[in-house]
C-alpha cells in the first residue's frame, strides 16, 4: 500500500474528531487523490477504472467449510473510541 493511502486512511480513522480528515475540500486535495480531475469527475467525463473479468475456472468451487460463529464483535473492537469524548 502507498505511502498516501496509509496517510488517507489514517487521517480518516483518527479518533480525534478536531484532527479527523472529513470535509469533501481536505478529501479531495489530499495527495493520495492528486492524479483525480475533480472538474471531469463532478461532469461525468471519466471513465471508470478497468477491471479484470475472472473466469469460473479461477476461482474455487469447493465450497467454504463451516468455520462456525466469529468471536464477538465486542471483543474485536473493546479499546475503541467510536465517539470522541469532549469532556
């Protein structure tokens, strides 16, 4: 992963609302979207990016083996803050 979308990706998961990357304006000009041309994007003049068709031969048939029940998601997300506390 580059080095802009681990800054991105940090800058929107900061828990720190004030510090938090979250108006369109920041988005946009934050470098991991430097090659974007906001003004085609906002016309519709871009194409989509390409993706590759995968064929029923390359992916698995067998089917996913029972695994059972995830472990809770309480314990997955204990130490985490989903609303920063302005007291």
């Amino acid at each position: 992963m580059s080095g802009d979308a681990i800054d991105l990706i940090s800058a929107l998961l900061e828990p720190n609302l004030e510090e938090r990357l979250c108006d369109p304006q920041g988005l946009k000009e934050h470098p991991f979207f430097a090659s974007i041309d906001w003004t085609k994007m906002m016309n519709k003049e871009l194409s989509a990016p390409a993706f590759s068709q995968l064929s029923s031969s390359e992916v698995d048939q067998e089917p996913l083996e029972d695994i059972g029940p995830a472990s809770s998601s309480d314990d997955i997300f204990k130490s985490f803050d989903w609303a920063y506390d302005t007291k």
